[in-house]
C-alpha cells in the first residue's frame, strides 16, 4: 500500500467513526462490500446492510449480498422494490437512472431509519463522477453519504484495499442494474430484464471470466465482453451454444461487439 492509498484509507476510517451507527446501501459488489466491511471494523456492530432486491438486479448478485454480509458479521436485511412501478422509469429517458435511485434510497433510508439507523451509506467511488449517473443527483438529494468518493477511492484503489482486507470481492467484476443494458427510448420491461439476465447468466456459466453485458436491442442481443474473451466466443461449439440459447429465450439476432466491453457504452452519444 502505498502512503496515498494509505491516507486515504485513513481518511475513510476516520469519517466512518465520527457517523456513529450507519446503514449501508450493499449491494454485494466490490465497493459497497469494501465500504461495508470497514463499517464493521470501524463501528462493529452500529452497522445495518441493507440490500434491495428487485427485477433490475441480477438473479446471482443477491445470493452473492448475502453470502458476503454473513462473512462480515453485519445485520443483513432485504427490501423488496420493483421501479417496474414507475412510469418516468419505464419509459426508459436519460433520466431513468434518477428516477430509480430517488425511489430505492428514499425505502432504504425509510428502513434504515425504522430500525434505529439514521445515516445511509453508498458505494460512490470518487472515478464515478467520469460517467453520466444521474441517480448521484437523487443521492444528494437525499442526504444520503458516499465516503468512499467523500475519501478520494477510486476504483482500483478499492480493488488493492479489498485485496489487502482479504474481501474475495477485489477482482469482481463490476456489474450494473440490468436496465443499463436497454437503449434509452426503448421502454423497461419484466420480460427484456429476465431475457438479460438468463443470457448473461449462460455467458458466465460458459467459462466468460471478466467483464459481460447483453445489450438489449429488440430483436437483437449485442454481446459485449473483455477483449480477451472476443475470439473464443466466436469459436465452435460454443458459438453453436450461445446463439441457439439467445434464440430460445427469443432473440432472433445475436450480435459480438468488437470493441469489447466499455462502462457507459450505452451513454454514447448523450451531451451530459
């Protein structure tokens, strides 16, 4: 570690303690399972983790939440959402992002609150703010805390803590809501997310190590992956094997990007 990161780390102890008890927005990934795990070594047991399960996340990532809570030690709760509920969210706008995160922090900081918890916490790293997020706006304003990006951790940063503190969490890919795969204008539905989710599921199952996104077009799925899993995928039998899966959950057209995988692809083309 070296002592910028150590200063860091630091800073982020230091902010933790002077919180007293907190909640933690954990969705079971690398930040919010770093951030919870060092609530706990910072405030023990003053910290709740609070995991929202809904259609927008994927069916592997709560079993993960969950697993990964027991091995901290934190008081575990799951709330249930589903923004399907939402009109401004299902019309898919640029927005949509916002609309989301206003309705699920807003019930999680409602949860927090009844049992006992007046501060919630999320995983905002400090990189985040190089993307278009909208929903940081409805953290905000919300009141709602990001230490991590409040202690200058980025992205890597986080990675080298995790690995440091022993979290099997430090190589995890990053994985976002399943929304973030539907072009904005095309509207959310049950149907498009669980067809994302099983594809990429199958991708995964099938031996894809990094990073993976099913991009929904309609009739079309656009695979995107690390550049270093392009040219196996295209290799028989297990091009054979996606395409006639894809089909069977009812796309007509499976397509490789060849760029690879790329956080934010589908903000291409928005002025921010």
């Amino acid at each position: 570690m070296t002592q910028e990161l150590g200063e860091k780390f630091e800073r982020l102890r230091q902010a933790l303690g002077d919180l007293g008890r907190v909640a933690v927005a954990f969705s079971g990934g690398v930040d919010s399972a770093f951030l919870l795990k060092t609530a706990r070594d910072v405030l023990g047991d003053e910290v709740l983790a609070l995991t929202a399960r809904s259609p927008l996340a994927p069916s592997r990532e709560l079993e993960d939440a969950s697993r990964l809570a027991r091995e901290t030690g934190a008081v575990h709760c799951v709330v249930d959402l589903n923004p399907l509920e939402l009109a401004d969210f299902v019309r898919n706008g640029p927005d949509r992002c916002y609309v989301c995160k206003k309705r699920l922090m807003g019930e999680l900081r409602r949860v927090a609150a009844a049992r006992g918890f007046d501060r919630l916490l999320d995983g905002e790293n400090a990189d985040d703010d190089r993307d278009y997020r909208p929903g940081a706006r409805a953290v905000r304003e919300l009141g709602i805390r990001s230490p991590l990006r409040e202690a200058g951790l980025g992205k890597e940063d986080i990675r080298t803590l995790s690995r440091e503190l022993g979290l099997s969490t430090w190589d995890k890919p990053s994985c976002a809501c399943l929304a973030s795969r539907i072009p904005y204008g095309s509207p959310v539905s049950r149907e498009k997310l669980e067809q994302i989710d099983r594809a990429e599921a199958f991708l995964l199952e099938s031996g894809v190590a990094g990073q993976v996104r099913v991009r929904h077009h309609g009739e079309f799925a656009r695979i995107e992956t690390g550049r270093e899993d392009l040219a196996r995928l295209v290799e028989d039998p297990l091009r054979r094997r996606i395409v006639e899966h894809f089909e069977s959950l009812g796309f007509l057209f499976v397509a490789l990007d060849l760029q690879g995988y790329s956080t934010g692809s589908m903000n291409r083309g928005l002025e921010t």
